[in-house]
C-alpha cells in the first residue's frame, strides 16, 4: 500500500540526528579549519537550530570529541586493520602505502584537517599523539612478525610512518605512475630488504585492492 499523499499541508522534514551534526562539522573542518566549527554556522548549513544541536551533544567540546572518534573510526581502524592482516612484510608495507591513497577505505583530507588542528588545540594534539603512537606500535608489531629485533622494529615503523605523514602533508604534485617507478627503492630503504617481483608487480597493477583487505577473508583479497 503506497503511503498517502497529503497535499494540503508542508511536508514534514526528517529530524536531524548526531551523525548529520557530524557530517557538517567533518565537512567545515576539511574545509575551514577547526575554527569555523561552530554550533551557529552548523545549524545554518544543515537548517536546523541551536536547539536541535543542544538536544544530541552536550556542548561544543563534545562534538569536537566526537569529531576526534571519527577520525580514529575512519583512518585508525584502517591502518591497523591491513597490517594485522598481512601475510608477508611485502603486503604489509604495500598495503600501508596504498590505504593513505584510496579515498573509499581512508579520509587523507579529515586525517590532514585533524593535524592542522591538533597544532592549535593541547587537547587535539594529545589524541593524535597517542593515536601516532598507537600507528607505529602496529607497524613495528609487522617488522617484529617478520623476524626484525624489536628495537630495529620500532625504528623501522617510525621512518616508515613519519615519512608518509610527511609526504601527506606536503602533497607534493607527484603522478601515481611517478611513485610507482620508485616502488622498489622506497621499499628497500624502509625495510632494508628486496620487494619481491611477484608482490611488486600486482600492486602495480592493481594497487588499490592491497588497502581493501577483509578481516574475514585475509590477505586473499590483495593478491
């Protein structure tokens, strides 16, 4: 039975729930910057009023806690997710390449507009210390899984880590074609070993599917 129509009267719109608020604030932080996440301009841009926001957070802080659990959901889970799943420290450290490029599994503007903002805010900068910290624990635990002591582990998955940051930051102006042509080097200077052919040449040519690895299924999908 199709619902009925009512024609004399407006439509009623959809109320607004915490995950709209939060869109429209990760949307102004990529956007503007942590500074123009405020409660008046949210409401603005989503149409709803200061009293919708009032009844799903608390304050201010707590949407911006929220904005910061976002983050982790989105980019964390992801790192950890590819390393702890890797069959070998070739996929792995692919793998680690291609998350930070594939924009389905991993938000590099969000992870971009939080660094930003830790640099403004002590509270933001304490939670994406401890999150760094928490990244390069997972990718040390790769090199340790295969056969690195564990202080060459932590080293290793520091250059590792610091250096894709880096380039995150940068955003240099650099062809994926560019990167690839250097994969083999990139990947001896970060772990001191030799890419293997095989591994190598199926992340050329399809590189994206080493950052879509299931949980479930392992590292089969990265093949």
């Amino acid at each position: 039975m199709h619902m009925l129509e009512i024609l004399t009267e407006t439509a009623s719109k959809p109320r607004l729930g915490r995950a709209d608020w939060l869109r429209a604030a990760i949307l102004c932080l990529m956007k503007e910057g942590i500074d123009a996440v405020q409660i008046t301009r949210l409401a603005t841009s989503i149409g709803a009023s200061r009293g919708s926001f009032y009844w799903h957070f608390k304050s201010r802080q707590e949407l911006l806690d929220g904005l910061l659990d976002e983050w982790f959901a989105v980019n964390g889970k992801r790192i950890k997710q590819v390393l702890e799943h890797a069959g070998s420290l070739d996929r792995g450290v692919l793998s680690f390449f291609a998350v930070w490029t594939n924009s389905d599994n991993f938000n590099s503007p969000l992870e971009q507009a939080v660094r930003d903002w830790a640099r403004l805010d002590g509270r933001g900068l304490k939670v994406v210390r401890n999150e760094d910290a928490n990244r390069i624990a997972v990718i040390a635990a790769l090199f340790e899984r295969f056969d690195y002591l564990p202080q060459e582990a932590v080293v290793r998955a520091r250059v590792l880590y610091f250096a894709q940051v880096g380039y995150l930051a940068m955003n240099p102006e650099e062809a994926m074609e560019e990167r690839m042509l250097m994969l083999d080097d990139y990947f001896f200077a970060f772990t001191g070993k030799v890419l293997d052919p095989t591994v190598g040449s199926s992340f050329r040519h399809n590189w994206i599917a080493f950052s879509k690895i299931s949980p479930s299924k392992g590292d089969s999908d990265a093949s």
